[in-house]
C-alpha cells in the first residue's frame, strides 16, 4: 500500500546547547530535537510543542517520509525516536533520519487488520488474539507503506498465521524473517474458562480452633 499523505514540520536550528537550554526552551513550550543522517552532520532543532503534539497523535506520522523545513531548507526526514515525559503530557525530544533515495530505511510500521466479523474460527466461537500490533520492515523510501493490511477472514478455529502469511507491498521485506525467525502474528482459540475456586464449608477441627477458645472445667474460676 503506497503512502499518499504529507506530512510537513517547521522547525528551527538550535544554537544553545546543554540542559539548562533545553530547559528554558521546555517552559516556552518549545521542545529540543536533532536531525541526523544522509551523510551530513547532525543539526539541533527546536519545534513547537503544540505542532510536534498534534502531528505525533496520527498513526501515520510515525511511518511516513516527512518534510522537515528549517527556514529556507527543506529536507526529507523519518521519525527516529520521541521522548516523553513519564507522567506529564509533555514530549522532551525527538529526534529525526534523513532520508536518501538510495538508502533503505528500516522503520516498524503497524499492522491493520481486517475481517474478523467473517472468520470462520470467530463464527465458531473463537476469540481473536492479536500476538504483534506492529512489524519492522525495510525498503527504499519510496516503498515506504503507511501501515500493513492482514486480512483474517479466512482464518479457522486453532489456526494462527505468521510473519510469512502475510501480503507485502512490492520492494517491502520484514526484517524478522530476513533473519529466519518466523513470529506468530494472529490467532484464533476458543477462550479460555477458569473453573471457580471452592471454598471449603466444613467447621475447623478441634485442633485449629485457638488456645483461648479451648477453656476446660479445670481452669480457676474468677473471684467475686
């Protein structure tokens, strides 16, 4: 599936460096990043916040070429890795790959699936289990696809389908089986039920009803 949509990301080149910059540039509600790659040097950034937030919260952004302008310039980038606050809804950095035409990117791009109402396994009563929500792949930038389509409809009752079950774009190839290792992707199974716990109903024994409990008719009598 080829990608249609365009992504384009104004940013500025960052001169000030340390913690303490990219501090200040956090409370103007700036975030620091960095392109690298290509062939050239690496290039510290500063992006809005509210852009870099609204883009990063489209599926797409995140398996698509992008269009990085830095004022006049313009340069064909991928998204290498976001930082994130760990309980604030804050980005902290992100980090951008130049792309070149002859180059191929290796990226992890997400797995759409579809016709799971029509499985037979799903009639049957099974329950669908998706084992990966997502797959590295790699391909010349021009391949890129925006995610990867698995259709299930065809699936039965016990039967899962791997890596190599699956329909590829032309120029795409999955990084895992390049190396031989052929995941599950989807399964279907009938749900496992867990049999209740009994609780057992008969009375302790006289040995497990507490000492205070076992008084005798030989024990002292209180006084009046």
């Amino acid at each position: 599936m080829a990608s249609i949509k365009k992504f384009e990301l104004e940013a500025a080149v960052r001169h000030d460096m340390g913690k303490g910059a990219s501090r200040r540039l956090r409370r103007e509600e700036k975030v620091p990043g960095v392109v690298y790659g290509g062939g050239k040097d690496p290039v510290s950034l500063t992006i809005e916040h509210k852009l870099i937030s609204k883009s990063l919260e489209n599926e797409a952004f995140y398996s698509h070429i992008l269009s990085l302008k830095t004022g006049s310039d313009s340069e064909r980038v991928i998204l290498k890795d976001v930082q994130r606050h760990p309980f604030k809804p804050r980005i902290m950095h992100v980090d951008f790959q130049r792309v070149r035409a002859d180059e191929k990117l290796h990226m992890h791009i997400p797995l759409h699936f579809t016709g799971e109402e029509a499985a037979p396994g799903v009639k049957d009563g099974g329950s669908v289990s998706h084992i990966m929500s997502d797959v590295e792949i790699s391909c010349l930038p021009d391949n890129l696809p925006e995610f990867i389509s698995v259709d299930i409809s065809d699936m039965q009752l016990n039967q899962i389908k791997h890596l190599s079950d699956l329909s590829l774009p032309q120029g795409v190839e999955l990084v895992a089986l390049a190396h031989g290792d052929d995941k599950a992707v989807v399964s279907i199974h009938i749900p496992r039920v867990e049999e209740p716990e009994e609780i057992p109903t008969e009375a302790p024994v006289a040995s497990e009803v507490p000492a205070i409990a076992q008084k005798s008719d030989s024990e002292p009598k209180d006084k009046e």
